[in-house]
C-alpha cells in the first residue's frame, strides 16, 4: 500500500471527510493551527470507525477538535483567521497559544551526557543502564497524536533541533561509560527511518562490539501507524528492516521494539498481526507502553482488552503511564486516584500473563514514580497514596516506597503534598 500523507491543508480529501458537519471541518482547521495535525490511509481507512467518529479513539488520537483548546484559546485563534491577519500575525497569536501550553515539560532537555567535555545534543543520560538516541531522520512520526509530549519537535517555530546523526559518538560514550548496557533508539519515531538509514547506524555499533551494551530499543508507534513498515508482500524495503533486526539478534543483542498502543483497536486487523508476528519472527521482543488518557482509554475494559490481545500475540505488556502536562492535557488528563484505579481494575480483569505491566508512572523530573497504591494512616485514619520510584536518577533510590497526602484531583506527583514522616 502507498503512504498517503493527510495534514491541515489536505484532509478534505479523506473520503469520510464528506460526511462531516462543516463546523466540525472548520473546527479541525483552526485547532490545527495550534496542535500539529497529521495522519495517514492506513489510520483512516482501517483503525477508525467513520460511522461514530465523535467518539471513536483513533479519530481524537489523530484529529484535532475544538476542546482540545480553552474557549478563549479556540476564539483567538478562529478571531484571526476570520480577520484574515497577516501570516505573521496570526503566527504570534497561536505561539502564544503553543506557550501555554507548556511546550517543554519535565526537563526533557535536560540530562545530556558530555564527551571529551562536548554536549551531545541529540543524547539523554538519566538511569545509569540507559542511553536515549535521538536519530536526525527519526524525528517525525508517521501520524501525530494529539497528546503527544514531544509536539514542539512537529512545529518549526518549537523546535529545539534535539537529534543528532555521529553515532560514533555515541558508541564512544558507551564504551566510556561501563554501566551502560542498553541503547534506546527514540524520536519522534525511528522506524520512520528507511532501514538504509537505520542500518547504517546498527552496522557501526554491531562492529564496535561494545562488551557492556546487551540490549538496543526502539521505541516506536509504526505498528499503529505504519504496519507495512514490516510487511515484504507490500514492500520490499520491509524486509531489508526485518534482516537487520534479525542481524541484531544474530549480534547477541536483545532487540526489543517498545511499541506504543493506545487502544485495543490498533491491534485488530490483519495487518498489524501480520507485522507482529514477522517481527517476532526475526528474534525481537515486543513490549508495550502507552498513557491513560480521557476520552481514548479512560476504561479499565479497554486497557484489559488490549492487555488480553497483547499477550495472546505474544507481546509483553510494559508501562502504563500518566499523561504529561503538556499541549492539550487538560481534555486528555485523569486524575492519580482515577488512574490507579483503572490500572489496577484492568489487571484484576487479565490473566496473569499481563502482569508485567507497570502502572501507573508519571515520568517525573528525578524518576519514573508509580503509584502503588491509596491507603489509609492507621493513626489519624487519613488517606494517603503509597509511592515508589520505579526509576531514580540516583539509582539507589529505585524502588524506595514513599507517602504523599492523598489528593483527589491532582493529576502530578508534584501537586502532592509529602508527609511529614518522609523527612
Ligand atoms: C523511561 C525512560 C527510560 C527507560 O526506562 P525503562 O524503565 O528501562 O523502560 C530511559 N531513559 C529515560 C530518560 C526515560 O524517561
Ligand atoms: S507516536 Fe509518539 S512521538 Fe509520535 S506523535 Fe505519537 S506520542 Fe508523539
């Protein structure tokens, strides 16, 4: 099947897009001004469900609506189209816009390893065991989810430019650096990467016969977006992908490809189980992750279902997180207590299989935080929630369990007042 690109500009040739009310068109346009808007035919024509699109997942996973904005947001916005301001003005309004919406959260430029006292500016170094990689032409996803954390690397204006392209720096810092044993490939979406590309970088760290690096990550959303990716009978460039994956195994790495799953829905056609089980195939894991988030999979059947079809695949389910506070994360945030709940309501619903899960995690600014749980102080009788950093920067607090007062609403670890017993 041919790639087909839909953004902004050219949706109103998606076939289904006839059928929508004008005002929801014209509510797409202005919201996308803002929010970075992008899909494609394989999400369209086999993932969403044109006859309820109001409510449908993958349709508020992909398309921008109007309550993804503030009211005030959304009228300044369609004030100034309507005006027909100049270019340039139009673009100050919705970049004030884009900076409310707290465009860079949780010190994600932060953590940048040095070598020989240079900055690699396209490299997180958090927990001591892992390296993030940000590969120049992974940047960019085969559809944009509206959540997403990472949508200021979508806008020009945003962009911090975080990629880089000399993994043989990268390859140098692991071998400097003993405790590293696992490189995570991250964007964006590296498997957007022609495997040319890709290849190019996994042959030099395969030949550098680092002795300390045991596994290679991809993080990816290409199952849900671009299954093809990994289908020979539709191109041959897929199985170029599928050999190089199959050169890492071969290498004694674990390949293991973190793919991103929101709903059940993206797991049931032929074409990603196809995908799944030709990766599988090739000697990789995979491992799932995704957030919570109101109006996709606020639902504890939802992520059970997903957990269920996820295993019977053979997949390994990972981590549930917490949304970020970024881009629209009020339409899309659940509160902690909400969120342990469907967290915990979905596993009781699964077998076993699925419990490799961990759920649910805010990756805060020191670590990955979980809650495990609200009880009850059995001196005062108040409640509050049972912490543990599942992931610390300082790796001697992994998995020390800690308190913070309950708090029905908040939705981050920060909003969290700490008991008086932590210090
Ligand atoms: C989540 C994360 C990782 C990977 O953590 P795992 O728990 O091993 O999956 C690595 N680095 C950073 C910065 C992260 O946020
Ligand atoms: S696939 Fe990941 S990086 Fe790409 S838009 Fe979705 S959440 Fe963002």
């Amino acid at each position: 099947m041919r790639f087909i690109t839909y953004n902004a500009k050219n949706f109103r040739k998606i076939e289904y897009i006839r059928y929508l009310p004008e005002t929801i068109k014209r509510d797409i346009e202005i919201v996308a001004k803002v929010i970075p808007f992008k899909t494609n035919n394989y999400v369209v024509d086999y993932l969403i469900d044109w006859d309820n699109y109001e409510n449908d997942p993958i349709y508020i996973l992909n398309f921008p609506n109007r309550d993804m904005l503030l009211p005030e947001q959304f009228e300044q916005v369609k004030r100034g189209i309507d005006q027909k301001l100049p270019e340039n003005e139009l673009y100050r309004i919705i970049n004030r816009i884009r900076m409310e919406l707290n465009p860079h959260p949780a010190q994600q430029m932060t953590n940048i390893p040095e070598l020989n006292g240079e900055k690699l500016n396209g490299v997180q170094h958090k927990y001591r065991d892992i390296v993030l990689f940000f590969p120049t032409q992974g940047q960019s996803c085969h559809a944009h989810c509206t959540f997403c954390f990472r949508w200021p690397q979508f806008t020009k204006e945003l962009d911090l430019q975080f990629s880089m392209r000399e993994i043989d720096k990268v390859i140098d810092y692991i071998r400097k650096n003993e405790y590293v044993h696992e490189l995570l490939f991250t964007g964006g979406d590296p498997m957007i990467m022609s495997p040319a590309t890709l290849k190019n970088y996994i042959q030099r760290i395969l030949d550098a016969k680092l002795p300390n690096l045991e596994s290679i990550r991809f993080g990816t959303k290409s199952l849900s977006y671009w299954p093809f990716t990994f289908l020979p009978i539709f191109n041959q460039e897929a199985g170029e992908m599928l050999d190089m994956f199959k050169q890492i195994s071969d290498a004694g790495i674990h390949l293991s490809i973190m793919a991103h799953f929101n709903h059940h829905v993206e797991l049931d056609n032929e074409v990603v189980q196809e995908a799944i089980m030709n990766i599988r195939a090739s000697g990789a894991q995979i491992r799932t992750q995704a957030p919570l988030l109101n109006h996709i999979n606020n639902s504890s059947k939802v992520w059970a279902e997903m957990w269920k079809m996820q295993v019977n695949l053979g997949l390994v389910p990972y981590y549930m997180f917490i949304e970020r506070e970024t881009g629209p994360y009020k339409y899309f945030q659940v509160s902690l207590s909400e969120a342990y709940k469907v967290y915990t309501d979905a596993v009781r619903q699964t077998g076993s299989l699925a419990k490799t899960v961990t759920g649910p995690v805010m990756s805060a600014a020191k670590g990955k935080v979980q809650v495990l749980g609200i009880i009850e102080n059995p001196l005062d009788g108040k409640k509050q929630f049972m912490m543990q950093y599942v992931r610390h920067r300082d790796y001697n607090q992994t998995f020390r369990p800690f308190y913070m007062e309950f708090n029905e609403t908040a939705t981050w670890v920060d909003q969290l007042k700490p008991l008086i017993a932590n210090s």
